[in-house]
C-alpha cells in the first residue's frame, strides 16, 4: 500500500478529497495533511509518504517551494500539483522542480483516479526495477570478481601509478577516496575432518556473515586473495581509522572465535595516509600474515600481538634458538596452503628468530638440510615423482650451496619453497582443470534450468563452491554468474531471432522463473529490451 499526503489551504477541498476518494482501492493509505507548506515538511519527514498532493497557492511556504525542498531531499517521492491558475510560467515551475502532474481545480475524481493509478504503476515498476538493479548488481559483481582481485594485487604489489590506480577503480566503481588508509587480512578455513553437511552449511553461514559485513561499509573494501583468503581496504579519516580497524577483528574474532571447527587468522598491517605507500603496508600486513604458518595457535597478527618476535635480539646464539620454530611441519604446512607471492615474507619470517645463530657453519648446514628434507618430504605426500622434482632441487643446491653464507640461506630456502609451489600448482592446475571442465559440462546441459547455482554444480563436481568460484574467475577470466548469464542470453537471441515465442515463454526456456527480471537482464547486457532485439533482427533480415 503507497502513502499518500496532501497539502491544501482550503478546508472544504481538504476536507472533501480525503473522504471523497477511496483511497485503499486505488492502492494508496491516506497517512495526512496540513494548511501549509511550512506544517507540512516536519510531518513529510517524517512519514515518508510516496506521493505528496499539494496546492500551488498557499500561505507562510507554497507548494512550488515545498516541491523543490521535497524533491532534493526525496528524488524517489511523487509530486502532483493542484491550482486554480492556468498559468503556464505555474506550470513551467513546476516541471523545473521534478513535478509528476500538474491539475487544475476542480478536481474531479475520475480524474484523480486516473492520475493515481498511473503513478501507482509507475512507483512500482520504477520499485521494481530497482529490485532488479540491485539483484543484478549482485550477481554480477561477486565479491570474488577476478578484476577486482587483479586490480588490488596489481596496487599492493607496486605496478600503478597513483594516476592510473584511480582511473582504473573509476571504471570498477571503487571509490578509494579516503585520508587514512590500511590493510586487513583474514584466512577462513573449515578445519580437517570436517565433513558433514549440517558443519559445513554452519562453515558457509559464518564466512558469508563476515564478507557481508565488510560488504556492508564504505568504509571497507573486500576483495578476494586467493582460496579461503580475502583482503579489507580500510579508508577512513585517520582519527577513525583504529576504530573501524578494531571493528573488523571483533566482527571476525566474535563469529569464528567460539568455533572449534573453523581455522581463522587476521592480519593488520599500519595505516598510512597516501596511496602511493599502500605498497609498504601491504609488506608488512604480509609479513604479519606469514605469521600463521610459525605460530598456528595465535589467530591475531599485529605488530602489537608479534613484538616479541619483531624485536631482533644481536646477542642470540644458537642456545637460544626455539627449536619448535625449526618444526618441518612449519615448512609443510606453508606449502600446502602459502602463495607463490608469500614465499618472501615466509622466508623472512622462518629465519628471523635464528639469524644469528646461522653465522655458525654446523648450525647452517643443518638448517639447509632441514629445508631440503621438508621441501622434498612435502613433493613426495603429494604425489610427485623424485624424477620430476629431483634435477631441479639438486641444480638449486648446486648453484647456492657450495660455501654457503649466512646470507645465502635466505635465496637458496626461496627458490626451494619456490620449485615445491610451481610443482604444487601445476598438480593444481591439472586437477583443478579436470574439475573445471566437469562443471563446464554440467553447465552446458543445464544452465536453462532456474535451480542452477555455484552450489548446485559445486556439489555436483564434489568441491566447495568457495573452491569453484576461484578457479572459475581465474581460468574463465569472469565469474560463474557471469558465464552462465552469457549461455542462457546466446540461448534468449537465438529464440528471439527462430520463433514466435513471448518473452515470458523464452524466460523460462533459458532458466528464468520472473520474465520481468529476464526482460531488465537481457536488455542490461544485450543494450535492447526482448522486443526491440526481435524486432530489430526481423528488420535486418528483410
């Protein structure tokens, strides 16, 4: 039901269009009234009405004046202008304003009827297409979108000019506009062993309340880092930057915190107030984040929470050194889940608590050959055959190994952390390929089905959909919605173009149960309506 408030000076038409009119069977609630402009706009505010009735000629505050605060501060809200002056320079006013009709009294029932319906049917095509707009958007701009994720790593690595890092967000509708800005970043994870059903839709709910939360702010911006990974551009004035840091662990720690089940980490770097230095930040919110390999049960990683180990000590000796630290487990578990792109920061971070203590030669020789023994340990339980990983470990060693340095231990832990993850990845990729084309032929025999989802082929292939979503944007180079939004629009032209079927009839042959919504998507990425399109090819055609 629409609101609907008048504004009109003279009592007796007051009076005789709020009782006259049946307001509920022209779809409206009559929810008030005032003599003036000037009593009206306090009760406007705050009722919110869809449309507003108002007279032209009125005293203290008129109706043209009312009209143009109304329409600043309500552009979505109806105006119709009743007077008793045939004036065009009225009527010109009124159309400046944004005013929807202009009748002139008497007013007679029909014709308010008429008006009313019409505006009803507009109010809620234009409700509807903002429903629409904004399911669309969703689809389409999945928070994991591959040109969003490219974007940030190409800002955090250091490859734009500020210049064209603000063009490019332009075009991407990220608005990075902020005096204070910092980086967060956070690794959600199902933890082992974790296989059922009702645990892993628990798993679902909770990350989804998380990236929803930061979806929810200006003041963040989520973008995806990988499988299980995301990372938080925070920008705010600077004297609010703490809090809405302070905000996004709560949100993360309050979800995850009191969940046995769920693995979880959060890394915040230091804020900075330029663009040009996110690239500083982001080294050390990467350095931070290593953390979660070396310490698994701490979930925080700040510069506050890592002092202890930030804090380089000249006189440690090798009776000094924690040997937990040293666990090859440490260096399994980075490469079963670490990036090609945290190598860096996980060598400094392994290494730092023993920096000294590598000046002796003994002490050296036996930390290489822990690398070495985890790094091939790890290709092995993977699958990899020592002929294929064998001649580049041993090039690696011959290269770095011969009188080895304090300092070479750092490049030669790299590049043997590095022929493990190229190994790692091209397994992934194999097998990542294998699922992807098992979903891409799935979705080729069912993406005119309404039922199809990212869950529903997920499960269909036996990955997440978290897992699916990421190997899709990067192999496919656009998201899931996306692709099957591109099948089912082929599918809609080419029934456009070979038949008479309605628009209704082909909504539903290409997986669409609204044909409303069918017709606002075809339009949004064809750039003509169901029928301009037919219509259109039949003219080419003669």
């Amino acid at each position: 039901m629409l609101k609907v408030f008048m504004v009109e000076d003279e009592s007796v038409i007051r009076d005789g269009l709020r009782d006259r009119i049946p307001w509920e069977q022209y779809g409206y609630q009559f929810v008030g009234e005032a003599a003036d402009g000037e009593m009206a706009l306090p009760l406007i505010r705050k009722l919110k009405p869809d449309v507003l009735i108002t007279d032209i000629k009125m005293p203290f505050m008129d109706g043209l004046s009312l009209s143009k605060i109304i329409s600043a501060e309500f552009p979505k809200m109806k105006i119709i202008i009743i007077s008793g002056y045939d004036d065009f320079e009225y009527a010109r006013q009124a159309i400046e304003v944004g005013v929807e009709q202009y009748l002139l009294k008497p007013i007679t029932k029909t014709t308010l009827r008429k008006v009313l319906l019409e505006l009803k049917e507009k109010i809620e095509q234009d409700m509807e297409q903002g429903d629409y707009q904004k399911q669309f958007r969703y689809e389409m701009h999945e928070y994991e979108q591959f040109s969003r994720r490219y974007f940030f790593e190409k800002v955090l690595e250091g490859d734009m000019a500020v210049k064209d890092i603000y063009e490019e967000s332009a075009k991407l509708e990220i608005e990075l506009t902020a005096s204070c800005y910092n980086l967060l970043f956070f690794y959600l994870q199902e933890k082992s062993g974790t296989d059922s059903m009702p645990e892993t839709d628990k798993f679902m709910h909770r990350q989804e309340e998380i990236l929803h939360y930061f979806m929810r702010y200006p003041q963040y911006i989520l973008f995806g880092w990988g499988a299980n990974c995301y990372g938080v551009l925070i920008k705010s004035e600077k004297v609010q930057m703490e809090e809405f840091t302070e905000n996004g662990i709560k949100m993360i720690r309050k979800v995850c915190g009191s969940d046995d089940k769920i693995t979880w980490y959060v890394a915040v770097g230091e804020p900075v107030e330029r663009l040009s230095l996110l690239t500083e930040c982001y080294r050390k919110v990467h350095h931070y984040f290593a953390y979660r390999f070396i310490l698994p049960e701490q979930n925080l990683f700040t510069e506050e929470s890592l002092k202890d180990y930030l804090t380089v000590r000249s006189e440690r000796e090798i009776g000094d050194v924690d040997v937990t630290k040293m666990d090859p487990e440490i260096i399994k578990e980075f490469l079963s889940r670490g990036r090609n792109t945290e190598i860096s920061g996980f060598v400094e971070t392994y290494l730092q608590s023993i920096r000294d203590a590598l000046e002796s030669r003994m002490f050296r020789d036996y930390v290489v050959l822990n690398i070495r023994f985890a790094v091939t340990a790890y290709m092995e339980s993977i699958g990899t055959k020592q002929e294929d990983y064998g001649e580049r470990v041993e090039q690696c060693i011959r290269e770095i190994n011969v009188n080895m340095k304090p300092e070479d231990v750092a490049e030669y832990f790299a590049r043997m952390l590095k022929i493990a993850v190229e190994m790692r990845d091209e397994e992934s990729d194999y097998q990542s390929g294998k699922v992807l084309r098992k979903a891409l032929e799935y979705i080729d025999t069912q993406y005119d089905k309404e039922t199809l989802s990212l869950n529903t082929v997920a499960a269909q292939v036996g990955v997440s959909s978290n897992y699916l979503s990421t190997i899709f944007s990067q192999s496919m180079q656009k998201t899931f919605i996306e692709y099957v939004t591109a099948k089912r629009m082929e599918k809609a032209k080419k029934l456009l173009r070979s038949t008479d079927k309605s628009s209704g009839e082909i909504a539903l042959e290409v997986g669409y149960k609204d044909p409303h919504y069918f017709s606002f998507v075809f339009k949004k990425t064809q750039g003509a309506s169901p029928r301009e399109y037919r219509t259109g090819q039949r003219a080419k055609a003669l």
